[in-house]
C-alpha cells in the first residue's frame, strides 16, 4: 500500500498543470472583457460629432 505522501507526490504535476490551465484561462476571458469594457468606455468619452457642432454653435452666437 502506498502512503498519502507518495499518492499526493504522484498526483501533484496533474493538479498543477490544472491549476495553471485553469488560471491562463481566467486571466484571458479577463483581458477580453476587460478590453470591451475599455472599449465601450472610450466610446461614451469620444466626442460626438453632432454635440461638437452644437457646441460651436452654441458658443458663437
């Protein structure tokens, strides 16, 4: 019979790549929402072409 230390050392690479996998793929489906997220917020601060032009006319008159 095996001991705990032999079945945990026997186990241990698998458990590791496991973890690795499953935190590279955290981290990507983090950098892809993260970029939508930066996405949609340059895009609510990029200034709009027809409130630039009511701004100008706002201001000349």
């Amino acid at each position: 019979m095996t001991s705990l230390r032999e079945r945990v050392n026997a186990h241990l690479p698998i458990v590791l790549q496991f973890i690795s996998t499953i935190s590279l793929t955290i981290i990507a489906l983090t950098a892809i929402c993260g970029s939508s997220s930066l996405k949609k917020l340059a895009e609510s601060h990029s200034p709009n072409t027809e409130s630039s032009a009511l701004n100008k006319v706002h201001m000349h008159e």
